[in-house]
C-alpha cells in the first residue's frame, strides 16, 4: 500500500514537472524585461514622450495578454511561441523608432 502510495505521489510530481515544462517561456520573458528597461531608459533620457510611453506600454500588455492565454491552456504550442515572437520583435522596432525620431524633451 505504502508503495502504491509512493509511486502515485512521484507520478504526480513528475506531471507537474512536464506540465510547467511546457509552459516555461523563458526567452519571452528575457525579451519583455529588455523592453520594458529600453522603455523606461526612454523615459529617463526624455527621448520618448507620455503619448509614446503610452503606445509602447499597451503594446506590452498586449504581449502579456497573449502570453497569458497561450498558457492558460497548460501548452504553448509552436505556433503561440510564433505569434508571441513575431508580436514582441513589432514591439522592438516601435521602441527604437519612437526612441530615436529626433526629439529631445
């Protein structure tokens, strides 16, 4: 009994093991903390105004947004990874073209 009991209790942490395996996105989130520090380096050197702080903000939450649901499933499929990446390099390029459009406040 104590064995069945025992091999029950591993089975079950080793699925929640390969549960949060599939549902790590570590790369994405590297790539969101790198964005939200070049936003607020924006902010700090005055190269981004509110409204563009604004934009780019919603843009990340939109990214987070996505995130969640891709993992709400328990899976983050290929294609989720696909739609998140694609979703977070249009963010990348919006904060260097608002970053440096030429104004100085």
């Amino acid at each position: 009994m104590k064995r069945i009991i025992f091999l029950f209790g591993f089975a079950l942490i080793a699925s929640l093991g390969t549960l949060t395996a599939q549902t790590a996105t570590p790369k994405v989130t590297k790539k969101q903390v790198k964005q939200q520090a070049r936003i607020q380096n924006g902010v700090a050197n005055g190269s981004l105004t509110k409204k563009e702080t604004k934009q780019l903000q919603r843009q990340q939450k939109n990214i987070q947004n996505t995130k969640k649901r891709a993992k709400a499933d328990g899976v983050v499929t290929k294609k989720e990874r696909a739609i998140i990446t694609t979703k977070q390099k249009a963010a990348s390029k919006n904060i260097a073209r608002k970053k440096n459009n030429g104004r100085r406040y």
